[in-house]
C-alpha cells in the first residue's frame, strides 16, 4: 500500500509516520521510486504499536527500547516482559540500587508473600505510591492491603492466563499494551463501583424503604 | 505557631505558603503584627489537603472547588462526593450532556448491573479507556469484564467501608485522596502481581522440578 493508505488504515498523520521513519520507529517501505515507497501489513501493525505507546504516554527513546526488545528478545521471555514494561511511566528520579531502599514497599510483598526485588521498577513506584498513602493520611492498614493483594492478584490472573506466548513478539506486545491501557479502565471502574456501592450504603433510609 | 513552624511541620516550602495564602487555598492566620500571623493545626491539615491534590496533578481552580465542597457541603453526602471525584484527573476534551454518548462504557456497566449516568465523569473516563483498548487490538472480553468487575467492587467495598462518615469534611477528605493516591497503589501492585504469576508460569519447567 502507499503511505496514503497507511495513514488512513492507521489514523496517524503523514507528518507522524514520517517523523517515526526519521527516528527509526517505523521500519522504511519498499522504494517503488526514489520518492515512493510501498507498505505492508507488518507497517500497519507497528504503527499501530508505536501510536498506542505514545498514546500511554511513553517518551521515544522508550518506544525505541520495547521495539528493540519486540525485534531482538533476547534471554528468558520473562526477563524479556521484565524490561519492557519497565519502560512504562510513571518514571522515578532515581533508580534503585541498594536493597534497603524501599521499606514500605518490601512489607507490602513481604505481607502477600511475593518476592521483594528493589531492581523491578514497580518496587519504586509502590514505594512511592505508599509514601503518597501516609502522607495523604490513608496509610495502608494489614485489612485493605490483604483485600487489595487477593483483589489485584485475581487480576492479574486473568491477565497472564490471557497473555498469548507462541511469539515473543505477541507475549511483548500483549504484556506492554496490556498493563498500559487496562491501567485507566481498572480506575474508572473503580470509580464507577464506589459511586455504586456509596449510592447503596448513603442513601436516604426512606427511599431504601420505598424499593 | 508562626509560619516557619507550618513550613517545617507539613514540609511545603514558604514561597508555596504564601501563594497558597494569596489563592485563597490556605486561610489567613491570625494576624500578631502587620508582618507576622500565627497559624494553627486546621492550617496544617488544610495544607496537607492542598499538597496532597496538587502532588495528585490538580489544577489550582479545581483544588479551589474541592475546599468549597469540603467547606460548604450543600447537598446529600453521596452528590457532594460525586462533585468533589469529579475533580480529580484524568481531564477529558469534552464534557458530556447526551445520554447516548459512551457506548461501550453503557455495555460495561449494563453487565455489571450499575446504573448508567453519562454526567458522571468516571463513564467518560471509562470510555476514553476502553476505546483505548480497542486501538491496541487487546478489547475487553465478558471473561475479562466479570472478572475484573468483581475483583473492583472487592477493592470498592473495601474502601467505602471504610470511609468516615461522621462529617461531610471528612467524608470528602477521604473519598477524593483515597481514589487519587490508591490508585497509583493498585497499579503497582498489579504491576508486582503481574510479575510474580508469570515467573510461576513461565518459568523453566526444569527449574520447577528442583523446588
């Protein structure tokens, strides 16, 4: 296809699949001309990853990295899911590197019984999450977190039994794609379940009555 | 206590005090001279709200509205919540007045048997997210939906449970700092969650057999 059609197929504009090319994001075409080039499938597909990355907010030498992963996944296929989704804000000032660095975070696995590894991204951003919590004055009590970690391990369990593994490719794009963007529905459905439950326990005594 | 003692016991900067004072986010102390004023703990824990929501991403106008409904709570408790929620990010482009607005946001709740209200700002984010999903190519499943739906009432219960709900003020203190700052908590946990059943599952099977 041409990149006129590439860029009806994609919803990204011209001057944004050009700027990809530059940076190397987006693979070249096959040149019919010396300024034409054809496109296939495999375009439509990366492009479509690289729009939703960014979408979620990920800065280009991000993108760049989880494309280098998707392309060259080398080691373990764990390992692999491990840095690219580190490569998912929010970002933390300051990488971790001392195993004492996240107190908060370490009783919270240590609680639910999962491994405590400052080296996992995520160890910071809980920690931080945690520091927000006390500060906010709604620390974390042994009663919330018990019902969050059942809770969000469900979750989780969904999601992994749904992650597709005959590519790594696929298992990446899934994995990335996946924590990025069920991250703002698992909050507005939250929101929308607290609006449901407080309608049904404030609710006026009479109008219970009334139903 | 004099301003310096607020500055050290809440941990926002001077230069922040004053302009919180002059944005009208902080009531002025009483005054002990025509430079000094001497403050009190409804100025440290009015300063801990306002720090609290502009480290969530508030805007000042939206902070403002949040202290007006903390302070004049006119209403029912549950409308009161519901306006001072619908401060909180994230900001959608257009507000919503027609009822046929958010389809698949209106699939989502019809199955999990809660109300449809397009003027809640949570059904916009819902949709915003859910068409998200589907640019991504990882749409939301009814497998996906039930389990998930389930999973966040338990987390919904949880938090509404416990709520104060002696005064309106602290009813809104908690319900707009508790959806802000626990669900950047949530994410990481997922995130941890995520990490933890994957190396179960994924992990060599011959590894497996030595433990």
């Amino acid at each position: 296809m041409r990149v006129s059609e590439l860029v009806a197929r994609t919803g990204v504009p011209l001057a944004t699949v050009k700027y990809y090319l530059r940076e190397g994001l987006l693979m070249p075409g096959e040149a019919t001309s010396a300024t034409q080039a054809r496109y296939g499938e495999e375009h439509v597909q990366r492009l479509g990853l690289v729009k939703a990355l960014a979408g979620a907010g990920l800065p280009i030498p991000r993108i760049r990295e989880i494309l280098r992963l998707v392309d060259h996944p080398d080691g373990s296929l764990f390992d692999v899911l491990g840095q690219a989704i580190a490569q998912l804000p929010p970002y933390l000032d300051t990488p971790a590197d001392d195993a004492d660095e996240f107190p908060r975070a370490r009783a919270v696995l240590d609680r639910l019984g999962q491994v405590y590894d400052p080296r996992y991204v995520a160890v910071g951003q809980l920690e931080r999450a945690l520091v927000a919590l006390e500060e906010a004055g709604i620390p974390m009590t042994e009663e919330r977190l018990d019902a969050y970690g059942r809770h969000v391990r469900g979750i989780a369990e969904i999601d992994i039994g749904l992650m597709p593994t005959a590519s790594a490719e696929d298992a990446i794009r899934y994995a990335v794609l996946g924590t990025a963007v069920y991250e703002p529905v698992i909050a507005a459905m939250r929101r929308l379940a607290h609006q449901d439950v407080a309608q049904k326990r404030l609710r006026n005594p009479e109008e219970q009555d009334q139903q």
